[in-house]
C-alpha cells in the first residue's frame, strides 16, 4: 500500500445503515499511518468528476460519529453509469488529490465502478487501491450472507405486515384483502421477510410473490379464494419486479432507468400492487387496498436493527484495514459463523469486485415453499436472527 490520501463515497439507493459503513471508513481512516486525508465524494462519481471533495479531517469527530444512527445517504448519491469518455478526467482528479486509495458504499453497480476506475488508473501507471463495502436493502449481492442494510429494511418489512395484517383482520367486513409492495427489483429477500410477522397461525401474510417465480395468474386467484374462505379476508405481499411467465413485469412498467433497469412503483408510473388491486377487485368484486412504501423501506431510522449498524460500521472498518494491509479489488463481506442452533455471529470476508458487479443472488431455491408463494422454515432460521425480536399484540377471542 502506497501512503497518500483515500477517497470515500456512495452511491446507488441508500439504507438506515449506510452512513454507519462511512463513519467506520472514515474513523479508521483518520487513524491510519498509511493514509494522510480522507476525503468524501459528493454525490457518488459525479463529485469526483465536478471536483467536489469534503475534507473529513475539517469535520467535527461528533459529527463522524453520529453518522452511526443517521439514516439516507450523507455524502449523497449517484446513479451516473461510467461512460469511456468520464475515465480520463476521474483519473485526472485522483492524481490532483493524490488518491491512492478509493472506498465505495453501493451495491452491484457500485462495485463495478471501483473495478473499472482502479484498473483504468493502474494501466495508466497509477496506483491505487480499490476495496468495496457492501450496501443494499435488496440483499442480491453475491459473495455475503446478507448486506448491510437488508436486516432494518426487512424489519421495516415485518413490522409493517405485524400492523397492517392485525388491521387487516379486523377490518375483513369492511376490506376483503390488502396488497403491500416491496423494494427489491429482481430478488425475493425483502417480501420474504415480511413472514417473520406471523405469530400464529392464520396471521398475515397469507401469499407472498417472489420475483424469482413467475406470477401464475390462476393458481394465485385460486389460493386468494381458498384463503379468503378460510380466514375471512387475504394479505398478500408481492416483490415491485414479479413477472408473468413471458418476463414482463406484473407491473407493466416500461420505463427504464440510465443502466437498463426497469423501474418500478412510483419511478415507473405504476406497480404490481395496483395491478394485483384490479385483478382481485374484478375477479371477486371484493373492496381492498394496496400499500406500496417505495424508498421508506431504505431510509427508516426509527426500525434500525442495532446489529446492523455494528455490522456496517465493522465493513467500512475492514474495508481500511484491507487497503492497509495492501488488499485491492475485493467488497468486504459478511460471513455467518454461527451454525443453526448456535446464537448469530459474525464475521467478515472478502469477494472479487468482478464477481459482485457481474453476480446477482436470488431468494436460494431451498427458501421458497413449494407452491412458489410461500417462505420456508429454512428461510425464517436465516432472516430471524437478523431482524430480532417483534412485539407481540393481543387479541380478543
């Protein structure tokens, strides 16, 4: 590791968390006898190429500390996709500020910026470390068994269904059924979560729609029937990027954002719920509802789980002491090395920046129940531990 300064930054949707992996980047790095100054990216990439540079030695430690419980993004975001063209200048800005070591919080696409930015300088002669922190609610990054982030938005998840489902319950005269929409794109982890707010049987949610399954129309009108017969009303949780047997978004969005993705919700000017609402409606002539929270579920401070701020905070810590230690070209990692019955623990591990950018990881085959619409007990082993302990309501008989 060659000493010099460091550059921090964030980009892509933020978490509660994510400012706690900068207050551990940048702590770490105000220590550190290999690093002279830390700076912060404004807004992603984009600060970099606009010569926008917070100097971290200039702000007050009070403030670097409390970044641990202050939720969104405080250097703020970026979603710019690289262009060849942006190589050049970036490069420029870094030797200017004599970078030789960059840190960014993100997920897949994050990733991939710190690789293309770090081999580009090395084949121009400079050098520079590369480490990533890993950052999404989504919790589709490969390589971790979870991402910060993904623990306070899937209790953000749970504790909305433990409310909703108990008003949904008594409500079922008035409303026959509830739709709430997640965050998640592509992968099922975050409505899946939303099964760790039953307590009894027969508590919501009774369908949960994964993107990793194609949205069979007739087999969930069929068990939104059965349900209803059964408990009187039907709570149904759908990921925002479910999609018909042909890969067209349940949504019919067709708006797409700068790197290709579809956007869904509120960004695409429709979503799942919607569409679910005016199935069911005209199916069943039932009156419902849908819920579709959107960015809430990346930024609610008042659901943060404790683990996952001592969790992001360790991953911006050893992001450092990776760079120390002369490490390049690798996110940091969360390894579970608690076994089933053992209380959660944790450590931290390293994958290929390379891997990450190119990798997804869906909802494994082994966590969806059988009918495609469901959790299994393998899943609620795995997710429990991360949101902790809900609180329980009574109910009269």
């Amino acid at each position: 590791m060659q000493t010099g300064n460091a550059l921090v930054g964030q980009s892509g949707g933020p978490t509660s968390v994510i400012n706690a992996s900068l207050a551990g980047v940048v702590e770490t790095a105000l220590k550190s006898k290999k690093i002279d100054t830390i700076f912060g990216m404004r807004f992603g990439i984009e600060g970099v190429l606009e010569n926008k540079f917070l100097d971290f030695s200039n702000v007050d430690s009070k403030i670097i500390k409390a970044l641990k419980q202050t939720p969104s993004s405080a250097l703020g975001s970026s979603r710019l996709k690289l262009q060849d063209e942006h190589f050049a200048p970036i490069l420029k800005r870094l030797k200017q500020k004599n970078i030789r070591n960059f840190f960014m919080i993100g997920g897949n696409d994050t990733m991939d910026t710190i690789h293309r930015v770090v081999e580009y300088a090395k084949a121009n002669d400079w050098e520079m470390s590369g480490v990533g922190i890993c950052k999404t609610v989504d919790n589709d990054l490969f390589g971790t068994d979870h991402t910060p982030g993904f623990p306070s938005a899937a209790r953000y998840v749970a504790l909305s269904l433990l409310q909703s489902g108990t008003l949904a319950r008594d409500m079922k005269r008035v409303d026959q059924f509830v739709i709430f929409q997640t965050v998640g794109r592509s992968a099922g982890w975050l409505p899946a979560a939303a099964a760790a707010a039953r307590q009894k049987s027969g508590d919501a949610p009774h369908i949960i729609l994964f993107p990793e399954r194609p949205f069979q129309r007739e087999e969930f009108l069929e068990l939104v029937k059965k349900t209803h017969a059964k408990h009187g009303f039907v709570s149904i949780v759908c990921g925002e990027g479910i999609t018909n047997p042909d890969g067209s978004p349940v949504s019919a969005s067709g708006t797409t954002d700068k790197f290709g993705n579809t956007e869904f919700g509120a960004m695409g000017g429709t979503s799942a719920a919607m569409i679910l609402h005016r199935m069911l409606s005209d199916e069943f002539g039932w009156r419902g509802e849908f819920q579709v929270t959107e960015s809430l579920q990346m930024c609610a401070s008042d659901r943060t789980v404790p683990l996952d701020i001592k969790e992001a905070y360790g991953c911006g810590k050893q992001a450092v002491k990776l760079a120390e230690q002369g490490e390049s070209g690798v996110m940091v990692t969360i390894v579970r090395t608690s076994t089933r019955n053992e209380p959660y623990k944790s450590g931290f591990g390293t994958a290929p920046l390379s891997e990450v950018a190119n990798e997804e990881r869906p909802m494994p085959a082994n966590f969806i129940a059988k009918n495609g619409m469901d959790v299994t007990k393998a899943f609620l082993d795995y997710v429990n531990p991360l949101i902790g302990d809900l609180p329980e309501f009574v109910r009269l008989k």
